[in-house]
C-alpha cells in the first residue's frame, strides 16, 4: 500500500501504550517506528504530538482498544478523521479487547467507533486466547476490504515444486488453535460473550468504587474494558510496587 503512493522509506507511527509487536514487525520489515508519547493521567495518546509525527514518510497510523499497559483506548474517532483527511490506513489493535468492545455499547458503556463503521479503520486484529477463552496461538487479523487484505498474501507460481501460496507471513501452521478457537465461538456463541462481557464490566465497576476510595492510589484514566491501571496519587509516598 505504502509503495503504492511512492513511498520508499517506511515509517509507522504509533502510541508509546501500543503492544511491543508493532515495534517487532517494524524490526522484521525494515520500517521506522515513531513512538508517540500519552498522558499519564488519562492514559491516551497526545494526539497533537501524534498530527506533528506524521509526514511524507508515513504508511500508517496504529490506535489500541483498548491498550494493555493501562487499559484506556485512544481517541479512534478523531484520529481516524486525520487519518482520512490524510489518506492513511489505520488499525485497531483490539486483540485484548476484541471480545469486551463490540459489548460495551449494548451495556452502556462509552465507547469510541473503533469497528469498521468508522470509515478510517482499514484493519482490526482480535486476539481469541484472551476473553474469547480459545487456545493460545488463535487469533484473527480483518481487512475492510478485499484490496487491502490483498497486501497480505504471497504467492510463487514458477516453483519447480509447484505453485507456493500463503495468506499471510507463517507457511505450514498447526491447525489445532483454529479448530479450538471455532469450537470456543461456536459453544459461547453471541449470547455468552455478550454476558461474559457484562460480567467483566460489572466486576471492574466494582472495582474502580473501591479504588476510589483510597487516597494514595490513583486510577488512571477511565478504563471501561475490563482492565484497570493504578498508580500513586499526587502529594502521597505511596509506594507502588510494593503494593
């Protein structure tokens, strides 16, 4: 895609909270990571720092929802309207939250469009060995169309062994965690997410009320996806890692 609009020195840009493997797959494919920095307090990207990190170099921007370090997700509707006023693809890593975020409206929780009814959103990658409760090595990488998930594959079709082809970066794969992923989607099913998910939102809820009253620790930002972040309130010697 990147090649496509003649770019020839790649550089990605994304938040300081992303997961380290957007700074794995810029090693293995040669490409610049430009790391954002975010508020401690709310959790989220700077997002004028992020506009002042893209130029002509950029093939994409990467936004967490939510993000693993401190559970809040990123402003994905305002990043996603710079995206499109930029013309650049954007992805949603939503591996941990693939299974609490598609919920979260349903039971009132707030939440940015982060699917692919934001128009931004090129790609969304959903682990299933997290709250999808399916074997570790499972997960599932969406494209919004068939054009940008064509970038994906390789083919070799003039192999004296034959045509060679793959959807993606791995050959030959154990078919195991895919069989155990469709079984776990197939015996939970919409209706059991749906009330695991709830589950989870009604415990963090509970959670966050009790944090809250404690005055050496403070939440950051406003996690509603199941994980919670703490950290020392301003004015106290509250000793975090020790607690």
């Amino acid at each position: 895609m990147a090649k496509e609009r003649g770019i020839t020195e790649f550089e990605m840009v994304f938040p300081e909270t992303a997961h380290p493997a957007f700074d794995k797959a810029c090693m293995y494919l040669g490409v610049k990571p430009i790391l954002v920095p975010y508020d401690h307090k709310s959790g989220k990207v700077f997002i004028n720092k992020l506009k002042a990190a893209v130029n002509k170099n950029t093939v994409g921007i990467a936004v967490s929802c939510p993000n693993y370090p401190n559970g809040n997700f990123d402003d994905i509707d305002e990043i996603g309207a710079f995206c499109l006023k930029k013309n650049l693809p954007m992805h949603v890593d939503c591996c941990i939250g693939g299974f609490t975020a598609p919920f979260a409206e349903k039971f009132g929780r707030r939440m940015p469009i982060f699917d692919f009814r934001n128009p931004a959103v090129t790609s969304i990658s959903v682990d299933h060995h997290k709250y999808g409760m399916a074997p570790k090595g499972f997960a599932i990488l969406l494209f919004k169309d068939k054009k940008v998930r064509s970038h994906s594959y390789f083919a070799k079709t003039n192999w004296p062994g034959g045509v060679y082809a793959c959807p993606g970066m791995l050959g030959s794969r154990s078919g195991a965690p895919s069989a155990g992923g469709w079984v776990s989607m197939v015996y939970h099913g919409y209706d059991g997410y749906a009330q695991k998910a709830k589950a989870i939102f009604e415990t963090q809820d509970a959670f966050v009320k009790k944090l809250k009253d404690l005055k050496q620790l403070r939440i950051i930002g406003e996690p509603v996806l199941g994980l919670t972040s703490v950290t020392a309130a301003e004015g106290t010697n509250t000793d975090i890692f020790g607690l």
